[in-house]
C-alpha cells in the first residue's frame, strides 16, 4: 500500500475552540492515513491543540496578507 496522506481543510482547528467534532475525528483519521495535513484558513488564537504524532499543521495564514495587497485574487 502506497502513502496515504489526508488533507484536512478547516475554519481553524486545531487553533481555537471552533470545530470541536475534530478532536474526536483526527484519532480515527490518523489511525487509517498515514499523515494528516492540516490546513486552518485562519488562527482564532496561537494555542494549538494536541495533535497526533502524524499531523502536520500547515499555516497559510499568510494569505490573508497577500490578499490585503492584490486587487483580485
């Protein structure tokens, strides 16, 4: 069997309070994936919640800043 990665997009888990169906659903997600990409559109705050060891958190949050200064995007 190949590398099965997962791309999970979210508002903003694992950061803030929002989204908290994720905490139970991540456990099953890493048990079946290999790694899990995490990709929160934004941070309700810098408090990052506990992850499983195969999660990566991919901040893009730095979008937000490219946007500000484009017309269109």
């Amino acid at each position: 069997m190949g590398n099965k990665t997962l791309l999970l997009l979210t508002v903003s888990f694992p950061y803030g309070n929002a989204e908290t169906f994720l905490e139970t659903e991540i456990k099953y997600h890493t048990e079946v994936f290999e790694s899990v990409i995490i990709v929160p559109l934004r941070k309700e705050n810098h408090i990052l919640r506990e992850l499983p060891i195969n999660c990566i958190v991919l901040d893009v949050s730095f979008l937000s800043l490219i946007k500000k200064g484009c017309t269109a995007l």
